[in-house]
C-alpha cells in the first residue's frame, strides 16, 4: 500500500528551519504523527512529497513559504484599541489571543503596544520560513467512513 488520498498515514518526522538549521518540532522519542492524506492535514509541500512513498521509506524535503505556511502578509497586521481586551488584567507583547475573522477564528500575537493602541499579527508563526522535513512513513492503513467524513483520523481522544 502506498500514501495518496483518503489513507491514514502514520509518520516519524523532525521539521527544521532550512536556513538557519534550528530543529522547530520533531517527533523523536514521541509518538508518531497520524493524519488523513488529501486533507489538508498537513503543509501542501510535506503532503505532496509524501504522496506515493510506502512503509519503511525515508523522506527528505524542503519546503517553500508558497508551499509551507505561506508569505508573510502585512494586511494581517492590525491596530486595535485596548478597550477590545476587555477582561484581561494586563495586555503584554507576545501574548495571543483567539480572535474572529470572516475565515473562521484565528490566532493573533500581540507584537506592539502603543498608549491605547495594540498592534496585532495573525500570520502565522512559520510564514515566510523555509522548512526541512525527514523522517519516515510507519503505517498505512484505509481510513474509516466516519473518517473520511470529518477530514480527520479518529483516535482515543476525538469526541465524535
């Protein structure tokens, strides 16, 4: 059996900044990542590699911001008044918040703070960032009809 759409793919991995080498996630010593393949559960360039490979394949690829969490976009950045955090004792920089947007709700850090003003950032952390991805593929298996209809794996913990 080989990874394309609508499989369960397990997977080892370790994710590093390409430019700069500094290891941004892995799951080393962890449990492996599980995801939906054509799902979108992953970065477009990852899923698209991955695409054809069999259990006990090793994978190595890098990842453009286009095809990774995508280019930094400055009409994400926006100025708010304090008054909209209303509630929170102290709004400090670096702090994020759950926020609504017309997509859906979004993470926004706080990356300035001016008098009454605080500016705001929604892109995401690794936009812009070129991404080196290797591992290896563990499993792979059908997907579930309850699955294939929620666009995700169900395990242990999922409350469907």
């Amino acid at each position: 059996m080989v990874i394309e759409d609508k499989k369960v793919v397990s997977i080892q991995f370790t994710v590093k900044n390409a430019e700069t080498g500094d290891v941004i996630e892995s799951s080393e010593g962890a449990e492996p990542l599980i995801y939906l393949h054509g799902f979108k559960n992953l970065v477009p360039g990852l899923e698209n590699a991955l695409t054809g490979k069999a259990v006990g394949d090793s994978y190595e690829v890098t990842v453009s911001p286009e095809e990774g969490y995508g280019v930094r976009d400055e009409s994400l950045v926006q100025q708010v008044p304090m008054a909209a955090f209303q509630g929170i004792e102290k709004v400090e920089v670096g702090m994020e918040f759950q926020a609504d947007s017309p997509n859906g709700p979004v993470v926004v850090e706080v990356t300035a703070i001016e008098g009454d003003m605080v500016t705001v950032d929604s892109n995401p952390p690794l936009a812009c960032v070129t991404l080196g991805f290797h591992g290896v593929i563990e499993e792979i298996r059908e997907a579930t009809d309850s699955e294939l209809e929620h666009g995700h794996i169900h395990g242990p913990d999922c409350k469907h």
